[in-house]
C-alpha cells in the first residue's frame, strides 16, 4: 500500500482529528476512508454521462436562431459548462436569455436545478455576447438539464414567432 504526506492546514486537521476520535479510529484511517468514498463516488458517474449530456443541451439549443459557436467544457471535473454566442441583433435574442434564466435560475415546484445561467466572462465583440450554464452541483447529469429545457422551452425552437 503506497503512503502519502500531506500538509493540511491546522483548522481542517483539528476537524479530522475529532472525528477521528469520535469514530474510535486513527486520523491516518479517517482519512483514507473518506478518499476511498470520494473515488467510490466519482466511479459511479462516467465521464461519458457528462459528454453524451453536454451534447444533449448542444443539440436542443441549436436550432434556436440566435444562438450559435456552442462550446463545452472537458470532462476532468464532475463539474460542467455548455457556453454560446448570443446575436444580440436578433428580435428574439433578450427573450430567449429571459426563457432560459427562467427555466435555469428560479426555483421549480418540480425540479430545482443546480444550475446558473448566466454570461460568459469572455471579451466578445458586439453584438455577440457569450453565454453559458453551468452545473453548481457534482455529478448534476446534463442531459437532465436537456430535458427539463425540453419541456419548458418554446415549441418549435427554431420559429422566431414562438419566442415573442
């Protein structure tokens, strides 16, 4: 079995240290216990769940008008970002940042997502303006994202009419 040091600042060790205590165990088995349920817990969520949902959102806003040059993020972190562009010009573009800010931001009697939409913080020249969602919860499936969007978006995406 490989052995590790690690420097870890005195508040957090005093914190393992208790609960060490509390368990009856050594701090050096607290603590592979809680590395051992963190590696648990990233196997049961494959990176490809996060690349097949990332693409399931790509795939639901594209036909949107104003939106295009759509982005993702990689798959190092159980974290995830989807960004695009905005054409500003667009007559629908404001009402399709109010739709998905309501369907991503505000709380659900249904679903909360653990979402933000929100701008991207890039220098983009106008009038297109980068826009992303991000998940602010590990392990949030993006293609659960996808469909509560789905079922909450204008319908068909890609007519201008539905927006207004």
């Amino acid at each position: 079995m490989r052995q590790y040091t690690v420097q870890i600042d005195d508040n957090i060790a005093d914190v393992l240290c208790e609960r060490a205590n509390r368990r009856k165990i050594s701090e050096e088995e607290y603590i592979a216990q809680i590395l051992a349920d963190h590696h648990a817990q990233l196997s049961r969520f494959p990176d490809g769940v996060l690349r097949s949902g990332r693409q399931k959102i790509i795939d639901l806003l594209t036909p949107i008008p104003c939106l295009s040059n759509f982005d993702a993020s990689g798959i190092d972190f159980r974290y995830w970002w989807v960004s695009f562009e905005l054409d500003t010009r667009s007559p629908i573009a404001w009402r399709v940042v109010g739709c998905l800010g309501w369907c991503l931001n505000t709380q659900s009697v249904e679903m909360m997502l653990p979402t933000v939409f929100s701008p991207a913080p890039e220098r983009t020249p106008e009038p297109r303006m980068r826009w992303q969602i991000a998940s602010t919860a590990p392990r949030l499936d993006p293609a659960d994202v996808a469909n509560w969007l789905s079922s909450n978006l204008p319908r068909p995406l890609s007519d201008e009419s539905a927006w207004l």
